[in-house]
C-alpha cells in the first residue's frame, strides 16, 4: 500500500489520434482511411497518422517517402493547426469545468487533478467517463484515460485501453502493477539507460525494485534516487495549471534540398522573423539562439551560441544565426532548418502573465 502522503486522484486524458480523427470528422470520405497529417509520398515529415495508417508501421516523424512504402494506399492531407487548436480549447474548458487544475502537455493530451474536484464527485473513475463522454459529444472524437494515484501511473494507464477506453489503476493495485513493467516505460529511461539496466539484469519493475538505492546511485547518480521511488509508486511531481516555457520555436521543411548556404539565409530569414513575432507576441525574450539543421539523409544537427543580452528582434536573432550557420560547412544538402530561442526572460512571470492558450510549437511543412 502506498503512503497516504502520496496518493491523490489524477487522470491523464490522451486525444486519439488527434490531428487525424479531427481531418476525418471534418471530411467523413476518410473515415476508415489510412491518413497522415503532412508529408507527401515525396517530400516531408509525417505529424500523425490515423490508426488504420498505424497498423501498416506509419507513425509520426516518419518520412512521408517511408511511410508510403509501408502503407501504398495511404492518403496525405496538409496540416491545419488552427482547427486543432480550436477544439483543444473546447476540450480543454471541458476539463475546467471538473477543475482548475489542468496541466496540458500539448494540443492532445492533459493531465488533471481531481481529488477536489468541483463536481464534488469522489470517483476519479466516473469522472473520467464523464469528460470522455463530454468531449464526445461535443467534438464528435475519443479520448482515452488513465486514473491513478500520481502522474506517471496515469500516463501509463490511459495507453492500455487505447482508442477510445480507460484503466484505472488503484493505490493497492500501483506497486503491483509496476513490477510488471518493462523498465523502458518508466519516466526517465530512454535507450542508453535501459541497455544500461539490461546489462545490469534490471529487466522488470520487480528487478528494479529488488535494487538497492546505494547500487542505483552507483550506477545512475542522482536518477538512481528517482528509480528508487518511482517503482515505489512514489512520483511527488504535482499538477500545475501553470508551465513556463523554456523555449520558441519554429522550423520549415523545404520541397527541393538545399545546398547553398546563400539561400539558406533566405529561408532563415523567414524563419527569424515567424520567431520574432511569436516572442513579441508573448512578452518574451532569450538569450540563447540554437540552429537545427536536417540533412538530405535525414540526420540532425544543432549548433547554439548564448549571448549576454536578452534578444527579440529579427535582425539579432539573424545575426547568432548567421554566424551558426557558417561555423563549419554544411556535410551534405538541406532538408530543413529550424531556429529556437531558449533561456528565456520568464523567470519571474506570474500565472496571470501567461497566455492561456497552449504555447506548441508545430512543424510547419511545405508541399
């Protein structure tokens, strides 16, 4: 049983396949298709696909080239972020009608916090299938749900009964329920770490619980302390109806490769400028200035230079971005260039200073 210090009652709301179904709601003739939002069976990079796309391998990030290899039938439309936007917000004043405390994590997916609740409903169970019911009927699309006692159980509980269903996992229910895991699907572990606990014999939740925390400390510094507890069903991080932005962004794909550092510039000039105007937008500035390049087979490349002042303006994110550009030649043709401002000036903003729409940055794709 878990300590009483810990438990609260949190649900993870997780769209299904959310860029996807709203294209199908708005269009009924791709109902039943399989359909990835972006890309091209030429050109570009896939931003989501639907579930009839996901059972031939399509998923997102992937090229739109690879992903009509895997999938000859499947059909391309652009991107339009404004009408995904526009029902996130309606399915989001769904959730402030339960609480306030409402954690997005994107356009798709929340967290919230129920265990007082304005509803005075003691369920976190029934208010789940209350929202989900509640998006439906508004939005015409499902959500899935996970219900747990803390964050990180509830994530990984609303993938269970994925589409359209939800898993509660109870207090009694956690410790049992995480020995069974995969170490890959806790928080914090990505590739090295697991091969890393492989190597170790940790293979399981169980094995990683019969670790003891000097050994995790051993082998993992600092995260050996959160391994210790997460396995434990003890995850303190809260809902916060408030997230501040660590960094902006924005970034295109081009239709034809590039290799000309001149014209380069001309697309990040473009690109600095969309950037300029999201910072102005938002009261923001940065100090650092970072340069993503994607090369013609597909790998990345940042380059970043901090600078002494807080920065807004095209023209000086222009001139970090210039000198980026030309530290060291280009290793092959471009695909996509991307700029991003990060230690930003928010340290000290307040809740009521932030916009309340969810600040996303989306791949912006040219066909």
């Amino acid at each position: 049983m878990l300590e009483d210090q810990y438990i609260r009652k949190i649900i993870h709301v997780d769209m299904d396949a959310f860029y996807a179904s709203v294209e199908q709601l708005d269009n009924p003739e791709l109902v039943g298709k399989p359909l990835a939002v972006g890309g091209s069976e030429k050109r570009g990079v896939v931003a989501a696909a639907s579930y009839e796309a996901r059972k031939y391998g399509v998923r997102s990030a992937m090229s739109g080239m690879a992903a009509k290899r895997n999938c000859p039938e499947l059909i391309f439309v652009p991107p339009r972020f404004d009408r995904y936007r526009q029902v996130s917000q309606e399915i989001r004043e769904i959730f402030l009608e339960y609480t306030d405390m409402v954690e997005p994590l994107s356009l798709d997916e929340a967290y919230l916090d129920v265990t007082e609740n304005k509803k005075g409903n003691p369920s976190a169970t029934k208010i789940a299938e209350e929202i989900r019911q509640r998006i439906k009927e508004r939005t015409g699309l499902n959500a899935s749900a996970g219900i747990s006692v803390n964050k990180f159980v509830a994530k990984i509980a609303s993938d269970i009964n994925k589409p359209n269903g939800q898993k509660t996992i109870s207090p009694e229910e956690v410790v049992p329920f995480l020995e069974t895991l995969d170490v890959k699907k806790f928080f914090g572990v990505g590739k090295v770490t697991r091969q890393k606990m492989y190597r170790l014999g940790i293979y399981t939740g169980k094995d990683l619980k019969e670790r003891p925390l000097e050994m995790l400390v051993k082998h993992f510094g600092k995260s050996g302390n959160h391994y210790y507890n997460v396995v434990r069903g003890i995850h303190k991080s809260e809902v916060k109806s408030f997230r501040k932005q660590k960094s902006l962004a924005a970034e295109h794909t081009f239709s034809e490769n590039i290799s000309s550092e001149i014209f380069m510039m001309e697309r990040l000039e473009e690109i600095a400028k969309e950037v300029e105007g999201r910072l102005i937008r938002r009261k923001l500035a940065g100090k650092t200035v970072t340069l993503k390049i994607r090369y013609s087979d597909f790998t990345i490349q940042t380059r970043s230079k901090t600078v002494s002042e807080f920065i807004d303006s095209k023209q000086m994110i222009l001139y970090v971005v210039k000198e980026l550009l030309y530290q060291e030649k280009m290793k092959d043709s471009v695909r996509l260039l991307g700029i991003s401002i990060s230690n930003l000036n928010n340290e000290n903003l307040q809740k009521e200073d932030v916009p309340k729409e969810i600040i996303e940055v989306q791949l912006k794709l040219e066909f």
